[in-house]
C-alpha cells in the first residue's frame, strides 16, 4: 500500500473512531441519569473485555498479562477511571458538544504536564497557545443558561480531562520502559472493571431491556472506536492523524441537535473554535 493510500487510511481510522465515540457518548446520555455512574463505568470496563480479548490472546495469551511495572499500571487504571466517571458525568448533565470540545483542553493539560512529568520543554509559542486556550475553557465556564448550578458539571469534566492527560503521560512512561500496549490496555480493561464493580454493588440498579441495550453499546463502540484509534495511529504520522480527531465535535454537535435539540450558543461556540484552533496549533508546532 502507498504511502498516500496509508495516510488516506489512518484518516479515515481517526474519524470513524472519533464518530463511534461520539455515539458511545449518546449512550451514556440517553441513560438520563437512571443508573448510576459507578454501574456504567462497570458496563464501559466489561462490554470491553470481549472486544479485548482477542488481542490479548494474539499476544500470547497469560504471557500478556506479565508485567513488570504494576504501580505503572496503578496510576494508568486510576487516572482512567477519574477521566472515565468526570467524562460520563459530562455526558448526562451538559451538552454533547460542550462536553466534547471541554475533552480537548486535555493537549493543553499534557503540554503542561508533560514539563514537569517528562522533562519536556515548551516554548513561548506553545505556552501561548496553551494560555489562550485556556482562554477558551474560561469562555464555555460563563454564566450559562444553566446558571452557576452548572460549574460543578463542567468542574468534573475538566477534572476528567486532566485525568486523562495524567493518564497519557502514564501510557508513555509505561511504553519508554517497554511495557506492551496489548498489556497497558488489558489491565486497564481487568482494573477498571474490578474496581468500579466495588464501587457499583451497593448502588446497583437493575437495568430495564433498553437500559441494557445502552450499557453494552457504551462498553461494545468504546472499545471498537479505541482500537481504530490505535490502528489510526499505527499507520499514520501523529502530527496528520491527530488534527482529525476534532471532527468528533461535529458529531456531537449533530447528535446533541438531532436527539436532545441542543444547539451550541455564541458562548459555547466561541470557546469550541478556541479550543479546537489552539489544539490545532499545538499539533502543527509539533510537526
């Protein structure tokens, strides 16, 4: 296959998963709120496992599963499950769409972090793209139609965004000591489903056939939209494929309006552009 063939490829990957994600989202909102956070965590964790298991066995099986950096993997499954619970929260609270371009302050978290954390550099460039982007999360946090009773809502989603950029700096430092990605990925699907199944006991509710039918479909499209996530990236440059994933707030956008008849305001769609032009730009800086 040409290399414009590979990067046409990679492209579509990118987007099919970012749609795929968009729709995992839809699940978790049409919930509305009727189980608790801690059982669709559990449901994301183990409507995963099926979907994982082949990968693992791919890669030998139990010997998979060996590692040697487990505190590696204790920081990757917490990070995890903080962006994992924030992010669900979001998805049933506030709009689809603001939720989505709230996910995208996490490239500016990990810039960031990744100073401190990995001994990175950042230049003024970055730093500044970094700051106005900020900017933009300050934008979306106004005073809303929901009032300030929101600002808890969107304080749990920027919670869970930096989680997941702890989370990302987790994967990496697991990958530069030579842990597998088939291992970081199998036990954060077997450590998130153990601990969120504590957490999910003394609060369960038994879903109704449709509550059923969402619980699977958040854990079944999340782990498909993860794997060509990952085969996006395994066959595509970052600095092409990453830009791509911001074509999810378009999803979300149209889900959000087709189904709950939710329109991103002035506000809302003025932090988005800013969210999604300094993303941009951090990736091209990269380049």
């Amino acid at each position: 296959m040409s290399t414009q063939s590979q990067a046409r490829r990679a492209i579509l990957l990118v987007m099919g998963a970012a749609m795929l994600f968009a729709c995992a989202a839809a699940c978790v909102k049409a919930l509305q709120g009727g189980i608790p956070l801690a059982q669709v965590v559990l449901a994301r964790s183990v409507f995963a496992l099926p979907v994982m298991l082949p990968l693992v066995w791919r890669a030998g099986g139990w010997q998979a599963l060996r590692t040697n950096n487990p505190m590696g993997h204790g920081g990757r499954i917490l990070w995890g499950l903080i962006g994992m619970a924030g992010a669900f929260h979001g998805y049933a609270t506030l709009p689809l769409a603001s939720v989505t371009a709230l996910g995208f302050a996490m490239p500016l978290f990990l810039t960031l972090l990744a100073v401190p954390l990995l001994g990175e550099s950042i230049d003024r460039r970055r730093l500044g793209a970094v700051l106005v982007g900020f900017l933009g999360v300050l934008v979306m946090l106004r005073p809303s139609g929901g009032g300030p009773g929101q600002w808890p809502d969107y304080a749990a989603v920027l919670v869970a965004t930096l989680a997941w950029a702890l989370a990302m700096i987790s994967i990496r430092r697991m990958g530069e000591a030579g842990e597998s990605g088939v291992t970081i990925v199998a036990w954060f699907a077997i450590g998130c489903s153990a601990i969120s199944a504590v957490f999910a006991w003394p609060v369960w509710v038994w879903p109704g056939a449709e509550q059923w039918a969402l619980l699977a479909g958040v854990g079944l499209i999340s782990a498909v939209a993860q794997l060509l996530m990952t085969e996006a990236y395994r066959r595509g440059d970052t600095t092409l494929v990453a830009p791509f994933e911001y074509s999810g707030i378009v999803w979300t956008t149209l889900l959000g309006m087709l189904v709950w008849a939710e329109a991103p305001d002035g506000y809302d769609a003025l932090g988005i552009a800013i969210l999604v032009g300094c993303g941009l730009y951090i990736w091209r800086i990269k380049a």
